[in-house]
C-alpha cells in the first residue's frame, strides 16, 4: 500500500518541518528572552552600583564632615573600597564610562565657578594668576628631574615624565574651595580665590602638553615646537569660544525674554550644560588640527553670562549649579577613588612618599615666585602654597598612560601618582579649609 503525498511531499516530511519551525520559533523566543533577562540584569548591576556610589559617598561624606574632616576624604575611600581593586562591587559597564562621568562633574563646577567670578576681581590679580597657570608646574617637574634619579633610581627622561603626570593641581579638589571662598568673600579683597582659580584652570592644559611631549620623546620621537606654540593658543581660542558662546546665550536668553517665551531658570541650566558638554566636544572634533581648551570655554562661557546678564539670574543659575554639584561632588570623587589601585601605594613605599614631598617644596617655591611684589601678606602667600598642593583629577586619568605605553618606569610611575592622590588631595582640602579664615581676610565691604 504506497504513502499519501500531499502537494507532492510525504505527511511525515510535513510534519517535521512544522516541528523545526515550531522549535526555532519557540528557541528563538526562548534566547530573546535571555538576552532581554540579561540586559535587564545588567541594568539592575548598574542602578545598584549607582545606588552605591551615591548613598556610601554620601554617608561617608557626613562621617567626615561630623569628624571636621573635608567630605572628599570619605568619597575618595568610599571609591577606593567599592572599586575594582579591593571589593569589586561596581559594575564594569560604570567603570568604562567613568572618565566621561567625571568630566561631567567637572563640568558642573566650571560653570558654578564662571558664574561666581568677576572680571573686575580677575583683573586685580593680572600677572600673577599668568604665572601662577605654569611657574608651580614648571617648578615641580625641575623638582623631580633633579631628585627622583637618585631617590628612585630612574633616569632624568623618566623623571620629567614622572614630573609631568604629578605636577598638575587638582580643580576638582581646588575650584568648589575657590568658589566657596568667593561667596563668603574671604580673601576677595586682593582677588586671592580668582587668581588660583584661573591659575588651577591653565595649569592642566600646561602640564598634559609636556607629558604629552615627553612620554613622545621617551618612546625614540622628538619634541615638536609645535606642540609648545598650542599651549597659549589652547587657551586663548578656549576663552574666545566661550565667551562667542556665552554671548550667543545671552542674546538667545533676552531675545526670548522681550517676545514674552520666558525660559525658566531650570531651562536655562539644561541649555547650558547642553552648550557646556559641546563645547568639551568641540574639543575632541579639533584634536590634531586646532589645540582649543574645552574646560576654559566653559569658564569663559559662564563668565560671559555672569557678565551679561541681570545679577539676579546669574546669581539664581549660580545657586542651582550649586545644588547639581552636591550629586555631582559624589560621582566625581567616588569615581576618581574608584580608578586608584591601592596595590601600588603599598609597593611605592617610603622612598615615593619623600619624593613627593620633596617636589612639593618644589613647588612651594614656584608658588611663592609668582606673588612676589604683589600686596599679598606672608599669611596670604602661605594660602596660596597651600591651595595649590591637591592632585588628584589628571592624575588618575594618566597615571597609568606610561605603564600602558610599556615604558620601563611605568609601574613606579603608577605607584608615585596613586600615592600622591591618596597624600595630597586630603592634604590640601584640610589645608584649605582649615587655614583660610586665619589666613586669609574677609572683605566686609559688600
């Protein structure tokens, strides 16, 4: 007896085909719903790290302040613990975005820290807030060419290297205790606050220039006048751009205003950071054609607005700026906690610890230079050594650089960096806001 066909196949053809369909059908649901489970996990991995960072950070934040304590101290050992080195609790996909994180925050206090400054304040402190963006760094890379070779047993190139990822003052760490400063008018009488701001905001762009240039010449390049030439022209294009786009908000804000479309001040911050994250961007574009410092076109741009506008508004955008760093202040530091591996503070040993102070003093020299003939009292000058002692922000970020690039030096490199993170940034956040009401005087005239 032959077997049915239908449409020319045999029904037992059909139904294992109906059978395959059916199970690739019920498969591919069935892995749809894995990879959904697991983004959704990972997600819930995310929000917790971030539930993490913010309520230990803060916490720890409080126990410091409760301990007359900076709060920074609490969110740097908050991240140290909770990073990738010791308890491993944040999830990697936080980690991956946390130099972006970072540079968002610091964001949010450039543009407090525009708001709070006036032109007529920055002027007061001219030549010496010039000197005070290169002669400190200046000094203390000098400090480690000549010293780290025979404490450290490295070569006068690795040195300068070495100098060049410390030398940079920390903003994160300087810029919130400046514009503190300046809201409570201690010190704003000779423009104090104002020429270190400014000052700690060049002295980045300065420094990653040389280490850029040396760690080139370490690995068999040479060093590009070019290179050099981009330093005033990074900052002086960044303050044109900022100022060009803070006009162009300002025009924008009052254009609005006068065809009755009042945009609300909570508006107005979120246009802008948007303009503030763009012209960070900007920067990015023009790397390798045109040297453009993002972070002081932002600076540039809130001054302008500062500048521009009505006192009230500028003083109202202020203050919500001040209540986004609350949030921000924890990621910023928690994070930068986070990227320290303690592992190599504990093989930098004591002969890394006196280095750093010796570079220090160092530096202290430099620091005192710039003030020289100016109407600065010794107490005032001993302030501004002090305010200029914090590392941490550029540190973290290129601490690693060397190691990563296979320079033989790369690891005591790391260890010196990791080291003066975890010494100098709690160093001078007590410094500064421990001394500032003995040091420096408050003007009472406003």
């Amino acid at each position: 007896m032959g077997m049915k066909y239908s449409h020319g196949k045999p029904k037992l053809l059909i139904q294992a085909d109906d059978f395959y369909d059916f199970m690739s059908q019920e498969a591919s649901a069935f892995f749809a719903f894995i990879n959904a489970f697991t983004i959704f996990l990972r997600r819930l991995i995310m929000l917790a790290s971030l539930s993490l960072i913010f309520l230990v950070g803060l916490v720890m934040g409080a126990i410091c302040q409760k301990l007359k304590l900076p709060r920074i101290i609490g969110m740097l050992v908050t991240g140290i613990v909770l990073g990738p080195y010791v308890l491993d609790f944040l999830d990697p996909s936080i980690l991956s975005i946390s130099a972006d994180l970072r540079k968002m925050a610091l964001i949010i206090i450039l543009i407090k820290a525009g708001l709070s400054l006036d032109l007529k304040d920055l002027k007061k402190a001219g030549r010496s807030a010039i000197l005070m963006s290169f002669v400190p760094a200046s000094c203390e890379i000098t400090g480690y060419v000549l010293l780290a070779p025979v404490i450290l047993g490295i070569n006068h190139a690795e040195a300068a290297i070495m100098g060049a990822v410390l030398a940079a003052v920390s903003p994160a760490v300087v810029v919130p205790r400046m514009v503190m400063l300046i809201e409570k008018r201690y010190g704003t009488d000779k423009a104090i606050p104002q020429m270190i701001l400014s000052g700690a905001s060049c002295d980045d762009i300065f420094v990653i220039v040389l280490f850029t240039t040396f760690l080139n010449v370490a690995q068999g390049g040479r060093a590009n006048v070019m290179d050099f030439v981009n330093i005033p022209v990074s900052i002086i294009l960044g303050i044109i751009l900022g100022i060009v786009t803070g006009l162009g908000l300002y025009l924008f804000f009052e254009t609005s205003y006068a065809r009755r479309h009042t945009v609300r001040n909570s508006m107005k911050v979120i246009i802008v950071l948007g303009f503030s994250f763009l012209l960070i961007a900007i920067e990015g574009w023009l790397e390798g054609k045109v040297s453009v410092s993002g972070l002081l076109a932002v600076v540039a741009m809130a001054c302008t607005l500062k500048f521009k506008c009505v006192p009230d508004v500028s003083a109202r955008l202020s203050e919500k700026f001040g209540k986004l760093w609350l949030a921000a202040e924890v990621i910023l530091f928690v994070l930068v906690g986070a990227a320290v591996d303690i592992r190599y503070t504990l093989k930098a040993g004591l002969p890394a610890l006196l280095m750093i102070l010796a570079a220090l003093v160092f530096r202290a020299a430099g620091v005192l230079f710039c003030t020289i003939k100016t109407n600065l009292t010794w107490k005032e000058r001993l302030f501004c050594v002090i305010a200029y002692l914090p590392k941490a922000t550029v540190q973290a970020a290129i601490g690693s650089v060397p190691l990563a690039a296979g320079l033989p030096c790369g690891q005591i490199m790391l260890s010196v960096a990791v080291l003066a993170i975890i010494v100098t940034a709690p160093l001078g956040a007590i410094g500064i806001d421990c001394t500032y009401k003995r040091l420096l005087t408050e003007d009472k005239t406003h």
